[in-house]
C-alpha cells in the first residue's frame, strides 16, 4: 500500500545555484542590487524589532563554518555559511552558503535557496548602501584591493547604488585581476589593472578591501590612506582575519553593522572594547551622524550580518513569486492526522 | 551561452520524506532504532572530542524555532527544529526538522535530510539506549502517557533495545490512544488501553512521558511514582514546558544529556541551578554510577541534544551508501575557477 502524493504543506520551494542564475540575469544584475539594497535598507530601518545574536559559529584549524539565525514579527530566517581560505587552491569555493525562510507562526520552512551567489550579492548591495550613507560626495572612482569572487559584485553595486563609473582593481595574484577585468569588461565600467595596493588607491574616493587570507595582514597601511575616503573593508570578517593596519583605525569614524559580532570577527577586534563605533542603522534612521566632512576618513567595517541575509531572503521569496525559477522540494512529514507520524511511515511499504 | 552541467561538488545528496520513509521500511523499523541506538551510544561514548553549544532557540508566543549544532574532528551536524503545540490543531505537525551534515575540512554540506521522521526514531533510540543503563532488571512493561507522534517510536525502539513486551497507553485524547493501539496491533507486543494516568502506570517498571503542552503541566503527580521505576520523560522540553510534580524531582536520581541545556529546558527547571545531576556520558563510559539500588527512582530528563542528531546524521550518510534513496541536489555553487563566481552567473544566459 502506498501513500497519496504528500500534502502542499509538505512542500518548501527550493532555489538551486542554477535557478538562482537564472533568476538573476531575467532580473538583471544591476536591477537585483538595486531592489536587494531597498530590502536591506528597509530592514536595517526598523533593526530594534528583531531577535538578534551574533553568529553561531564552529572554528576549525582549516575554517570555520556558521548559523546566523534572525527574526522578526512574521519571519525566521538562517544562513548557513562555511569560509575556507584554504579551499580555493584545492578547487572549492572560499565561502558558500545556503539559507532557509520560515513561518514564526507554525515554525514551517517557506524557503530553502542556495545562498552563495546570493551572499554575494547581498554584500556588495549592503557595501554600497552603507557607502550611499557614507562615501564622499562625488566619489566615482573606487580602488578594489583583493579580486576574487565578491569583486565584481561589489564593482556592479557600486556602480548601480553609487554611480561609481571607475574601478581601479589589485590582487597580490595578477590571474585574479585579469579575471575580474574581463568579467567587467562590457559593463560600463571604466576598468584598471593595477600592479599595486598604493597604485590601486590613487585618485580612489572609495577604497574596497576583500582578500581572503585568515590571519591578520595588513592590505592597507596608514600612510596609504589620505584624508577624505571611504573604506569599505570587507575581508576582515573572523577572529585573528583583520585587512587594515591599526592606526587607519583610529584615525578613522568606524561605522559597523552589529557591535557584538563587529568586535569579536571584524577590524575593530584590534581596538579596545569601549572604542567608539556607530550602528549604521541609526544612520539610516537619522539617528547618528554618517560623514559630516569631506576630510574625514569613514570605516565601514564589514563583517555581515544575519538582517542582510533575512532581507535577501525576503527578497527571493517575494521575487520567485513572480518568476517561479524554484522546485517544490518534500522536506516535511506531513501525515493526515498530525499525530500520526508512525503509521504514515508504516503505510509506505 | 550556457553553462555546463555543475560539477559534482555542486551536488548534495538531499533525503525527502518519501525516500526516508522508503530507507526505513527498507532497513525496518526495529533494526533502524537498534543500529540507530549504536551510533549514539558510540558517539556518547566520545563525548569530550564534540563542540558543543546549548542550541540557539527563538522563542515566539506560538512556538519555538531552533538551530542544534554540533562538530567533531570530521563532520560538523546541525539540525532545524520547530516545537508549536498549537499546530496540531490547525493540521501541521508539531515538529518538524530538517538537517544538514557537513565536512570540517572544507565546510561543504555532504547530507541534506528531512529530520521530522529521523527525529522521532532518534529521540526514541535515545530514551531506550538510556533506559538499557537504568531501567530497573526484568522491567518489561512500559507505562506510556501521552500518545502523540512519538509514542509509537517509543515503543518499538523500547521492544527492540530493552526487551519490554507491554505497553500501557494514556492520553487526555482518546483519539490519540486509540491510533497508536491500531498503529501497535500487530508488532509483537501486548497493548493495553487505558483511561486515567493511573491506571497506566499499574505494574509499569518505565514510565514514559510525552506531553506536548507549552506549559507547566503536571503529568505525574507524586503519590503516583512509587519505588524502584525509571521515568523516561520527554516533553517537558522548553522554558516554561514541565511533565513532572517537582516532588518527584527531588526523590529521584536524574540523567541528564548536557547539563547546560537541560537546566533551561528540562524539568530540573524546577529546580535549584547547583542540584545534582548525572551526565549519560559518564555512565556510559562506566565513570558515574547508573542504577544502583531496585527501589531506586530514575529520572532520564530528556530535552533532545546536538550530538543525538549528529549521530543520526551520520547514520543516514551511511546507509544511503548502501541504499540510495536520495537525490543529487544543486545546492552548492561550483565555479571551474572558484574565483569566478561572477562570470559563472554572468554565462548562465
């Protein structure tokens, strides 16, 4: 005897990296940071209503993977997500992740979606959403140091949310520039190969760190930073994985995402614990003051946070209602009398 | 211009309901909860070498979503749980989960499983593997209240791992008693009915309780535990969620899975935060003292752990060795160059 069909509840409509593609170019790169950004601003603007912790995360001597579980009134969302330097010389990727979207109201899974194309994507939008806040005015030129996978999705958001026109791109792996370079070539960027960090940075209102290394290095130094840029600094995102010297650090007005999780994972765990930071969603409230002077040097030091990716969770969710680039996936018992665990599987001889 | 097909490293192997089901019957029930007993029992047996975390819960008023991980040397484990008592009426299932196992090595998923069914098989596996250690000598009839979806999992993994022949089945439900009675017809033990938790406990040496009330409920009063029992109780399982009269509490020696947990979620709630416990563990590995005396009153307080789910999981990546009931599933994005992620969406035209 076998069972009917299961139930629709049993269902959780699933995005696979291949759907994911191809519901990116039907939308278009530019145009998902774009309305990716509105789903991220939209929810950093009402940041105090959710369930927040710092990451849930399991370091190992090669890497470390992580939970990073939020919530809010109607929704439950979690990325899993795993960084290991040491993968991309073995053929992996550094980083991937995928993620789920649930109902607060019965616990049930509404979403499962490959999140590695989409962690990228949601970074570069919050990197140019906080520089929208931050960035000098006028800035359209950005210095990229580090060209591996999040490149050219930080150039694509850059250039959609803050109109930069010139990316200025070095990685200590010239194979990694050629790389991005052809990737942006047909983009309507102007793109430049650069054979060094302080070649990178010249004329840079935008300077983006993104190197992958899990040890404290030092990709920018204090004498490399001028007065009146923007850091973007992205790559230093664990414990002991910093990018940027120290003395750029007090020099500089530090914006951060989630203090708690900034302090252990991002630049500012080379600082006291009382250095002051300010949250960007209070700048985005108009809480906190972002850039007050054109001389100041900001910081946003990014390590990621759990609100980006619920946002970009929601965003999927909403999105493949209106292009059904998904698969319906049987990940959840669902026996006709819910007590009945036991017999429906015993029914299924 | 598109992609070729995604490398096998793109792939996890995803187990639905439908194919654990089709696994279980195919290995059979009882031998599923016997070998599933030997992977916990192997992996209590290791407990130092595991990561372990009490599990990161998001309470709502309706319910509660959490995230159980775990690591060793080799594999990390989490799994996905929903606990709304409400949902029962609105035809969802109380719980249901999901789990994922994963490579320490290089953070990539290797199993995504539906955990609904292999929750309730593993919980079982637990209760009886724990029972073999401290249960009372000869005790072959089993007192069971409570006769939701667990019940009759309970029940065979207890005929299977402990040898008990009878079973006595109360439920404030009658319906409830009355489906696990058919589900148990014809499974080689002798089933008893009964109207009142009293009567139900008559001659019992276990007593198991599996409410699912979100409240401090009071299952077993207690005047009616008496001498030389072993309670197996399984609901009391979140703040706030207790089975057992406090009374019983302190009469009794209670086991526990992981004190930290526990002491939130368990019934020792009810209790001072420095009463003494024993960890299963130690028992296990014959470094603490189990059941020492018949008329001893044992308590396993039962909240369900990390490490019981990790040792499901790696059951599950073993038998689908042998039987492949799963699917491949797109979930990892795999690039020919792990750094171009970028270009890889760009081609999928």
């Amino acid at each position: 005897m076998t069972n009917p069909k299961p139930s629709a509840l049993a269902f959780v409509p699933f995005v696979s990296v291949d759907n994911m593609m191809k519901l990116v170019n039907r939308i278009g790169v530019e145009a998902v940071l774009l309305e990716l950004a509105d789903y991220i601003e939209a929810d950093f603007k009402r940041w105090p209503e959710f369930d927040k912790t710092p990451r849930v995360a399991s370091h190992s001597d090669e890497g470390v993977i992580e939970l990073m579980p939020t919530a809010d009134a109607d929704n439950y969302g979690f990325k899993y997500v795993n960084g290991h330097p040491k993968n991309m010389k073995e053929g992996f990727q550094t980083v991937t992740a995928f993620g789920v979207l649930s109902s607060v109201s019965n616990g049930y899974p509404i979403l499962l979606t490959e999140m590695t194309i989409l962690t990228a994507l949601r970074t570069a939008a919050t990197s140019a959403l906080v520089a929208k806040y931050l960035a000098p005015k006028g800035a359209t030129t950005m210095a990229m140091i580090g060209n591996g996978a999040q490149c050219e999705f930080q150039a694509m958001a850059f250039k959609a949310i803050c109109g930069v026109d010139t990316v200025r791109l070095y990685d200590i792996d010239p194979a990694a520039t050629i790389k991005a370079v052809k990737n942006l070539s047909d983009v309507g960027l102007t793109v430049i190969a650069c054979t060094s960090g302080e070649q990178a940075i010249e004329g840079a209102g935008i300077i983006t760190t993104c190197t992958a290394d899990k040890l404290c290095a030092t990709i920018l130094t204090d004498n490399m930073v001028g007065a009146g840029v923007h850091i973007n600094a992205i790559g230093g995102d664990c414990p002991g994985k910093t990018e940027l010297h120290r003395d750029i650090l007090t020099r500089a007005d530090i914006f951060v995402e989630y203090p708690p999780q900034t302090r252990i994972e991002g630049e500012i765990q080379q600082l006291d614990d009382d250095h002051p930071v300010t949250e960007l969603w209070q700048v985005m409230l108009g809480q906190a003051a972002g850039r007050t002077d054109a001389r100041q040097i900001t910081l946003f030091d990014s390590v990621g946070f759990a609100i980006e990716d619920f946002s970009a969770l929601r965003f999927i969710s909403d999105k493949i209602k209106e292009h059904p680039f998904f698969e319906p996936l049987d990940m959840l018992a669902d026996p006709d009398d819910p007590r009945d665990l036991f017999g429906m599987v015993a029914r299924r001889k």
